[in-house]
C-alpha cells in the first residue's frame, strides 16, 4: 500500500486533525506491520481489539499475528472531540481479511478511541474499544 501521507516510521504520530489521524491509522494497519502499527498506541495503552484487554508485550504480539495476513481495514470517523491533551473520537469500521483457517474474515462495528498527546507533543492512542456486531471468531 502506498503511503500518501508523512509519516515518521520511528516515532508515529497520529496528530489532532481527525482526517489525518485516521489516513495514518489506516496506512499503518493496512501496511499488515504489527510492530509499526503498535508504534501507534502509548506505552502503557489498552487495546480491546481482541476481545480482551491488552497492553504492552501482549498488545504487541497481539497485533504482529493479527496483521501478518494483512487485513483491510476501512474507517470513518463518526464524531471528534478534543480537550486539551486528550481526544474522543469515534469510529465506524469494517476490517476484511482471511482468518487462520483460511476462510473468510469480516469485522465490523463501532469503536472508541481516546488519544493523549504526550510530552513529545506526539497523540498517541491511549484506549481503543471496539464494539463489532462480529468480533475476532474464538
């Protein structure tokens, strides 16, 4: 996928303008990189992704396994606040892909993202909170 926007590899930053948050996220996760994808999300952050709770080396490996097939997400955002330091932005996404049974996979849903910028001046993800009509099949 051709990246259309900069986007600083090292150290991503998901800025405070919603449309430019969300062509990065949607680069990101559809470059199928786990790694740089995490690079998304504070250290201490929480992703629900999952359908549990993860942070840190699990989130990590999380994503790595989740994005090695390189499914396509595709997003919306539905509303934006930002106040200070911290976003709430809502999203409506759908994710197409192959699961690991080599079937078909569609998520779709609503999430819930809060972003905090840092002393970095970097936003970063902080929470996401996916609530997809189909979560990850079990």
């Amino acid at each position: 996928m051709a990246i259309t926007v900069d986007i600083d590899f090292d150290k991503p930053d998901l800025t405070a303008d919603t449309d430019l948050q969300n062509e990065i996220f949607l680069q990101v996760f559809n470059s199928g990189d786990g790694e740089l994808f995490d690079k998304l999300y504070r250290e201490d952050a929480i992703s629900n992704f999952s359908g549990t709770p993860l942070t840190g080396g699990a989130r990590l490996a999380f994503f790595k396994e989740f994005l090695a097939s390189k499914p396509v997400l595709r997003a919306e955002v539905t509303h934006s606040y930002v106040a200070g330091d911290v976003a709430l932005i809502g999203v409506r996404f759908v994710i197409d892909g192959t699961g690991d049974d080599g079937e078909p996979l569609h998520i779709e849903g609503n999430c819930t993202d809060v972003l905090r910028r840092g002393e970095d001046g970097r936003w970063l993800m902080a929470v996401d909170r996916p609530v997809a009509g189909s979560l990850l099949p079990e």
